[in-house]
C-alpha cells in the first residue's frame, strides 16, 4: 500500500490516508449555529467511493467535467474525492457566485453536471440556479440550455427542489450498479498527467478564467506545503480560505489530508477580507499579519498552485506591498523579464515570468501563447524590482499608472490613504488625459463617523509621497458602490467607468 506522502495522485492518496489514519478526523465543520459535522478519513474514503461509484453509473468518466458549488467542510471534500478519483475534472465554483456570474462560468467551463450544496450562510444554492437558469425544465429530463450547452443534469437535496434539479438520490441511488472491482480499476487508470481539478477565478478586470492543474502538480505541492507550514498527524488545521479557491485547497484541505491532520473548517472563513476584497492592507493588517510565524509568503496565484516565493523577514523597509523573495520554492523556475523576455539587471523594473512542475499547463478554452512566452514561462502580470538577490513586487502591470513619465503603484497609493485616519478604504487608477498621459485618480470610502475634506487628504497624501504619486482627482464613493465580482474581488473595471462618469472623463 502506498504512503500517503508517497501518493501521485488523489485516488492513492485517499486510499493510503485511510488505511494509515482510519478514524482519525479528516475534516470539521464548525456551523455558525453551534452545530459541528465532521468526517473521518475512512469514512471520507468510503462516502466518495460510494459517489464516485454513482457518478461512473450515470455516464462520468475521466475527462468528464463536474462542477459543485459546496462551502467548506466535509462534504467538499467527499466531492472534491469522488469526483477526482475517477478521472473526471473537479470544477469547484465560489459559494459568493450570482445567477449571472453563474451562467458565464457555466458555460466557459463546459460543465456537464452540477451537484449543489442545498443550503450555505443563509444562501439556497438550488433557488440560485433556478434563477440563473429559468427555462430548466420540471420534466425530469435531461438539460438542454443553448445558454449551457454542455450541462446536462443538476442535482442537490432537500424537499422542494426547483424544476431540472434532481435529488441527489439520483447519484447514490446508482452506486450499486458500479462494482467496487470496477472502481478499483478506474482508479489504476488515473495518472498523474491527468486533470485533476480547475479552479475558476476572475481577476478584477478580467471575465472568468478557469486554471487547470494535473494530479501530479498537485501532489507534489501538497507535499511541499505541508513541510513548510510544518501540518503533521493529529494536528488542528484552521482553513482560513475557502477550498474552491485555490489557498483553501492547497494550504489547508489537501495537506492535512496528507499529514494526517484535521482540518478545520470555522463557520466564516477570511473570504470577506479587506485583502480579498481587492483592497490593499492597512498598516493594522500588518502589525496582526506581522506576528503569524514564518514562512512569510510573498507572490502566489492560482496558476502556481499556490505561494512559490517567501522571505527572511516579514516586510522590507520602504516596500509595503509585499514580503520580499529571498527565497523560491522547489520546482519553479522564475526570472523578472522586459517586454521582450529578457531578464532585467540589478534595479531594474520588469515582469514576473514563472515555470515549472506546478505551474499550470494551460488555461480552459485560452490558446497557450496568450499567457506563456515561446519558451514557456507564465507570464504573471506581477511587476517585480531586482535588489541583488532579492526580488521586490511594485505592482500589476495592467493596474500601473504611467503619468508624466513616471510609474505609480496604485496599491501603493492605497496603502497610505487607508493609513489615514479617516479613510476606510480608497481606490486609485489612471485616467485618459492629454497633457500627463494618464491622471491619477482615487475613488474614496470615509471611515464611519468622519467627514474629512479632499484638500486635507491630499495635503497628508504629499507629506506622505512623491508629488506625481498624489491623485489629481478624487471622487467619493459608498460601500454599497462598490461593485464586486464573484471572486469577491472589487470590479476595477466598473469602479473606473462610475468614477470616470462622475467626473466627465472618458476611461479610454
């Protein structure tokens, strides 16, 4: 029997953690009612099976694409297993998703059957679909949208369920048609090569992306991970981030799966964050960050499975944004390139190019060459200054302002407006403008209970940065203005239109 560590894909590492951990607890939910659920790792081993066996009666097989729209907790994880260890492709979709948010990601994902969490903090998952999908039919029959042409079935639990929505009966009900010989030999022909899992995510002025990631990768990660944030047998993991992300699932979920650890799911998880929320930190947010033990991570993303830098300290003086890359992690390969894919020298400014074992090998329905460079390099879009050994990030090269000549981070910009006192959070972006190329512009939510003024902000904000850094324009802005995405990241895009309409400017 392999061991858990040892295991190169999903199926043989829920066997081995099994067999190795038996009645331990896999996974605790800890419902904000008070109400605890939890799973042990045999038990988790044999309600995927169960599943799994289901899903191989009802025509899933390896490269079929599964969707499921479930909070953390163990019945994420039964599905996440069921689904993998079968060869088809697990597409875990936000539990923040919209109806029409939804239909897009059903859609770009080429999902062929749903599985729904009925109920979550409060939100019908079953009544959302309905409502983002109207014409399904209450006949029973199989699903034909033109909206969603590859959807074919949908199901969930609970009494009352909409029309097109099957009980989730419809899955288990057909385990017994499926032999326990037969899944066993499904399971031999998983590979490591093979597609395990796509996580869908949308960047703040981008439509949603799906990143895929082979059994392999993510093996290998897991492993890794697991060391570095030191997750061992019988330990407490807090999963802090929701699993259909990908922080959720490799820092959390599948290394204590691994380890032998419980994970532990808290009834709210840091999905609702100022940092998540597409904001910057506030130097609050560092001093609490400021005492989490190492490592301190510094760039990570969905397309690298996760963290791949980290630092010898947790911020460098005069470099707010992020922790300093002293150090990458195993497999990856990185350099910091100009706009022809050269490296840049000592103090110079240039792109994050990342490659490797764990680097994503491709994006759904999106041709290689738009996101990787002819020698294979991602192309992260993270702006990044070389200071000797170390690796500084400055910025996103879609979000950098080019004014006068001149550079400006508007992360940077934010940090120190949402260190004043009476600025809860502020957005900057740049303009159109004729005479500096692009003006600097800073949208602006007031702390509660304060009415400052624009000129005394911008007064602190030139004692605080270089004059070209300071916003020209200022405009202010709600809470409830602020648009968001699905990803729970703001809408930049729609924010620069509401701004840009405010003041009569245009935004190209």
């Amino acid at each position: 029997m392999t061991s858990p560590k040892a295991a190169v894909t999903l199926p043989q590492l829920l066997r081995a953690s099994a067999a190795a951990y038996g009645d331990a607890v896999a996974v605790r939910a800890e419902g904000t009612d008070g109400m605890e659920e939890a799973i042990s790792f045999a038990e988790l081993e044999r309600q995927s099976a169960q599943l799994a066996r289901g899903l191989l009666a009802r025509g899933v097989g390896k490269g079929s694409r599964v969707g499921f729209i479930l909070g953390n907790g163990p019945g994420f994880a039964v599905m996440l297993a069921a689904t993998a260890r079968i060869g088809a492709v697990a597409i875990p979709i936000s539990t923040l998703i919209k109806a029409g948010e939804l239909v897009r990601v059903l859609r770009q994902s080429d999902i062929g059957g749903l599985i729904l969490q009925r109920e979550f903090m409060g939100y019908d998952y079953a009544a959302r679909v309905a409502e983002a999908l109207p014409a399904l039919s209450a006949d029973g029959k199989s699903i034909q949208l033109a909206e969603v042409p590859y959807l074919r079935w949908i199901v969930s639990a609970g009494a009352g369920l909409p029309g097109g929505i099957r009980d989730l009966s419809w899955l288990t009900d057909a385990a017994d048609e499926v032999s326990e010989e037969i899944l066993l030999s499904v399971e031999s022909e998983v590979h490591p090569s093979d597609q395990m899992v796509e996580i869908y995510t949308s960047g703040s002025m981008a439509l949603p992306k799906g990143v895929r990631h082979n059994h392999g990768p993510v093996l290998f990660r897991t492993g890794y991970l697991r060391g570095m944030l030191g997750i061992e047998k019988g330990k407490d993991v807090i999963a802090q981030l929701p699993m259909f992300w990908i922080g959720g699932l490799m820092m959390y979920l599948m290394p204590g799966l691994q380890a032998g650890a419980t994970v532990v799911c808290p009834g709210r998880t840091l999905s609702n964050s100022r940092y998540a929320m597409g904001s910057v930190l506030t130097e609050e947010d560092l001093a609490a960050l400021s005492k989490q033990p190492k490592p301190w991570w510094g760039l990570g993303m969905s397309e690298t499975l996760g963290p791949y830098s980290y630092a010898d300290e947790f911020r460098a003086p005069g470099r707010p944004l992020c922790a300093p890359m002293d150090h990458f992690a195993d497999g990856y390969d990185i350099r910091i390139a100009d706009e022809n894919n050269q490296p840049v020298p000592d103090g110079g400014i240039g792109e994050m190019q990342v490659r490797g074992y764990p680097v994503t090998p491709g994006l759904h329905k999106i041709e290689r060459s738009v996101h990787f460079t002819p020698d294979g390099y991602y192309r992260t879009g993270d702006m990044c200054e070389v200071e000797g050994s170390r690796v500084h990030f400055v910025g996103r090269d879609g979000d950098m302002i080019k004014t006068a000549g001149s550079n400006v981070s508007p992360a940077e910009v934010e940090m120190e407006l949402q260190a004043l006192d009476t600025v809860e959070a502020a957005y900057v972006f740049g303009l159109p403008d004729k005479e500096r190329g692009q003006l600097v512009v800073a949208a602006v939510i007031a702390a509660d209970g304060c009415d400052p003024d624009f000129a005394e902000i911008e007064a602190a904000m030139r004692q605080r940065l270089s004059g070209y850094k300071v916003p020209r324009a200022w405009v202010w802005i709600t809470r409830e203005e602020v648009p968001i995405l699905h990803s729970n990241k703001v809408a930049r895009r729609e924010l620069v239109k509401l701004v840009a309409q405010r003041l009569g400017r245009a935004t190209a």
